[in-house]
C-alpha cells in the first residue's frame, strides 16, 4: 500500500478530513469550497477504506470537539460559559463511552482485536527480564526462522508481529 499501515492512512485521512473541513468553512470563493469539499470526499473514502477504527473515533472524537469550540466561539459565550459546557459536555460523552460497548460499536472486539492478551504476555516477558529484555527483535516481526522464539515464550495462537503499545 501507500503507507506503512492501515492506522496510518487512516491518520492521514483522518488529518485531511478535519483540515479540509476547517479551510472549507473559512474561504470564501465557491471554487476553494469544492476543492476542500473534493479533498474532504477523498481523505473520507481514504478512511473507510482503511479499516482503522481508531482513526475513525479520532475522527468522531476531534469533530465533536471541533464542533463545540465553533459554536462556543460563534455565539461568543463568554469563558465561564464556555469552559461550564464545555465540562457538561465532556462528562456526557463519558457517560456515553461508559455505558457503551465502544469497541462493539466502531467493530472491533471487547479486548481490543486480541491486544490485552498481547500486553498481557508482553508484561509478562517485561517481569521476567526487566533490565535486559530478550534482545532487540527476538520476539516481535518474526520470520520464519524465528517464529520459534515467539512460540517458545509466549502463549500466542497466531504471529503477533508487535506489542501495540509504545511503552510496553
């Protein structure tokens, strides 16, 4: 593909939606309009094709948010006001997110597509050998050669090529 992976191009789609969208509501010729509106249409398309939900509740996440700053600032209601609604709104989309299967809803799994069996076993391997590890790429983005590492360490049932989490 064109990136290194699909959250990638969902970041990047997801980055040309929201600017897009901004400049599109802050020029003023009709010819600038449909030219934000055709790179908006593209970096959407980009997104859904990309398969990233992450990107996609980013998306819906930095919309709303965007959203709100808009309306607060177009209606000039005041910094109390503002900052009021601002934490009513917060605390009501963490009810939602709360009493919401999130992950059900953007289609992925309740354990995040497998991840926290994944960081589980990583924290686990981490325990074993805090100071110095298993040795750069020993176990993570195996080849055939090495797969044997990976299946010798860890309890996985498929070819886990990296821990998804930075810190881990």
């Amino acid at each position: 593909g064109v990136m290194t992976s699909k959250n990638t191009l969902g970041f990047w789609a997801t980055v040309t939606v929201l600017v897009s969208a901004t400049v599109m509501g802050n020029v003023a010729s009709i010819g600038k309009k449909l030219l934000c509106f055709c790179a908006l249409v593209c970096g959407a398309t980009a997104l859904f094709f990309s398969v990233s939900a992450t990107s996609v509740l980013a998306l819906i996440v930095s919309g709303l948010v965007m959203s709100y700053l808009y309306l607060a600032f177009r209606f000039d209601l005041g910094f109390i006001a503002t900052v009021v609604l601002g934490i009513m709104c917060a605390a009501l989309v963490g009810f939602a997110f709360y009493n919401i299967n999130t992950a059900e809803l953007i289609g992925r799994s309740g354990d995040l597509t497998g991840r926290s069996e994944v960081w589980a076993q990583t924290w686990k391997l981490i325990k074993e050998r805090p100071l110095t590890g298993y040795g750069y790429g020993t176990i993570w983005y195996p080849t055939d050669s090495s797969i044997w590492i990976q299946r010798s360490l860890t309890d996985f049932t498929w070819i886990v090529f990296h821990a998804h989490n930075g810190l881990l």
